[in-house]
C-alpha cells in the first residue's frame, strides 16, 4: 500500500505533475463527447407514450416522480394491470424505482428482447459502416445473453452505449444487500467478458455475491451489478472531473433509496465508481451501513469524516495497481482529492492481498475480495486488516447488526 507524502515540496510537485496530465490529456483525447448520449429517439418515444397513458381511466404517474408516488401507484392496481403496463411500456416499467422488483423483471425482458430484434435490423442495414453493422451484431448478442431465464435485469436503456442493472439472489428477501458500482468504461458491452469476467461488473457481482454465501451461509443476501450510470469512456477529461460522478451519485442514491425491504446495504466502489460513491455519500440513505473503495483515484473529499456519512469508510489498494501513481489531488475541480489509503484519510484501511493489480479486487481467492464479502454480510470481526491499520475492524459494536 502506496502511503502519502504531505510534504509542501512533493504536493508541489504533484500539483504540476496534475497540470501536465491535463494538457495531456486535452492534447490526446479532447473531451469526451458521452454527455448528450441518452438523446436517442426511441427512449424519449417511449416516455411520451407513456405520458399519455391511462389505465382504468387513471393517468399515469410522471416517469421520474419519486420512488414512494410510483410505489403507492402500482399498489393500488391488480396484478393484471401491473402486467399490462409493463407489457405496452416495458422500457419505462423496467427503469422506474419503487417498482416491484419481479415486476421489473419481466418488463426488462420484454425491453431486451425488442433491443435485440432492434440490432438484428442494424446488422444487415447497408447504409451503416461495417464497424457500425459490427457493433449491432455486438449488442445483438449481448442482449441475447441477458435473455437467459436466470437473469434477473433491475434496469436497462440502450440508449447511447447503454446501461444496465443486475441481481443475484432474492432482493425482495434480502437482509443484506450489496452494490457494485463500477469505474470507467462501463456499458452494456462491457457489462461483461468472458476473459477477465472478475473485471467486469457482472463477474464482479456473481464473484461477491459466490464469496457473501460462503462467508455467511445463513444470511440472506444479494448482490447488484450496477452500471445504471454514464462512466467516463477511457482516461480522458471525465474520468478527471466530477460531472458524470454526481450525476451518477444521484442514480446510485435514487436506487438505494428504493430498494424493498429493510435490507442493510453496503456499496463496493472501484476505481471512478469510488467518485460516485464518495459524492453519493452525503445524502445516502440511512440504510448504507458501509463503503468500500478499491483502486480508488479519490472520493471528492480531503478525509472520510469531509464525507459527512454514517456509513461506514472501507479503503484498499493492491501494491501492483497503477491507481497509486496517479497524484491524489483536486486542482480546480479536475482530480478527486485525497488518497483514501493514505492513513491520514480516516478510512478504515483492509488487505487487498492477491488482487494483482487495478481489475483485480473481485477474482476468487484474494483477500480483497473475502474483505468484501465479510463485510457485504456484517461479519466485521473477520476482516483482515491492511498493515497500515491493524485495528480496521475496531469500534464496531457488533457482527451483521451493526
């Protein structure tokens, strides 16, 4: 674990060497254009025809009316109703929180399968490029595996290069609940891999999700691969600024907020999905017991007590990740602040042993990933602590009730 030297000469140096990364980046990568990528035709036709909308001479609520309104709503229909909205508007359905999670399910099925017969036509659509017919055949088959009768899909637009949302387990049941919030590069082909797959959102949360039942079989638990937001597309000015972060910290907290139950709910960050969890922090809700942060470049905030939560502040780092030379700092709102693995910090510092670099946290069989696990289902006592901070598990009154 890379600790941080404070020293005005090095912070000196680090702030130019911030400066220098930034012409860089602008030089070779410009900005990225990802910010206007959901104005596609087919979700905003959707949402207009859901507006219109009536069943049993009732209008429908607003698309984006707080989770409790749109849990109140589909409450007071029958089980019919419900299923017929979610067939005529399964792409609205399927995203909107506080909709019974089965439910949910069903409409993103429905979703899925039209975005694939959507990307069947792309393929053989001659006015495309072949790398634009590629990329439909891509998609095509992506969407094709999310139809696998075990999955269980929370979310899904694919809009722009997409986003999506998956759960294993009961979340219905659930007493602990774990969300995996992924760093840049995330969309709906990157949703998974099969090689790498513990880099990919989706392996990441089989993987917690495998170790939670080992760790705790009599635990109720379940596990969300979360890309339902717009990540930064590679190491260019957003993966350097906030703006994609807060948005996403808004989602991310909208989610939590909404989930059934009165599960506990501990979030897992890697990489920028550390940013969105650090600029979700402050208005969490009072369910998230815990943060984890892993190969983190930042939280948005110069300690874990600046980050004004309850929660919880988990930090880790594998001493290969290349995450530890970048300079942990925030100058004029590019960077995102302090090394939450520097001691000074204030986080809770656990062993990342075994993880072999940034995409390693979530593979089978390193400590950084029964680190998770232990801490996903409330086991605190069997964290194993980094060496810079024996005593990471201390204060904690009490195992899975805290």
């Amino acid at each position: 674990m890379t600790s941080f030297d404070s020293s005005p000469t090095l912070t000196a140096w680090r702030a130019l060497l911030a400066v220098a990364v930034v012409f860089v980046m602008l030089a070779t990568t410009g900005w990225s254009a990802v910010r206007h990528q959901h104005a596609d035709g087919p979700r905003e036709i959707a949402l207009a025809s859901w507006a219109r909308d009536r069943i049993a001479g009732r209008s429908l609520p607003e698309a984006d009316a707080p989770a409790y309104r749109l849990a109140h709503f589909f409450a007071t229909l029958t089980s019919g109703q419900q299923v017929a909205l979610a067939d005529k508007h399964p792409s609205v359905v399927g995203n909107l929180n506080g909709v019974p999670v089965t439910l949910r399910y069903h409409a993103n099925r429905l979703a899925i399968g039209q975005a694939a017969a959507a990307e069947k036509l792309r393929s053989h659509d001659p006015s495309l490029s072949p790398d634009g017919r590629s990329e439909a055949v891509q998609r095509m088959h992506r969407f094709r595996s999310m139809l696998a009768e075990d999955r269980q899909i929370l979310s899904f637009d694919p809009s722009g290069r997409g986003r999506a949302a998956e759960v294993f387990g009961d979340l219905d049941r659930a007493a602990r609940v774990s969300v995996v919030v992924p760093g840049v590069d995330t969309h709906l082909l990157t949703l998974e891999r099969s090689s790498r797959a513990y880099a990919a959102p989706v392996g990441m949360a089989k993987a917690l999700y495998g170790a939670e039942r080992a760790a705790a079989p009599g635990t109720r638990t379940a596990v969300i691969a979360w890309a339902d937001y717009t990540a930064p597309a590679g190491l260019g000015m957003d993966a350097a600024l906030g703006g994609l972060a807060a948005q996403g910290a808004l989602r991310l907290n909208a989610l939590v907020g909404a989930l059934p139950g009165a599960s506990k709910v501990s979030l897992f960050c890697h990489s920028y999905g550390s940013v969105v969890c650090g600029m979700a922090a402050h208005d969490a809700p009072d369910r998230v017991a815990d943060i984890a942060v892993a190969g983190s470049p930042g939280m948005r905030a110069g300690s874990a007590a600046r980050l004004e939560t309850d929660a919880r502040i988990w930090a880790m780092r594998d001493a290969d990740d290349w995450i530890g030379d970048v300079p942990h700092l925030e100058f004029g709102g590019i960077g995102h602040g302090a090394d939450p693995v520097d001691p000074a910090f204030g986080a809770r510092l656990v062993s990342a042993s075994g993880a072999a670099g940034h995409s390693g946290y979530f593979a089978p069989g390193t400590e950084s990933l029964g680190n998770f696990a232990a801490i996903g289902v409330g086991a605190y006592g069997s964290v194993r602590c980094a060496s810079a901070d024996s005593g990471c598990h201390s204060g904690i009154p009490g195992d899975r009730d805290s």
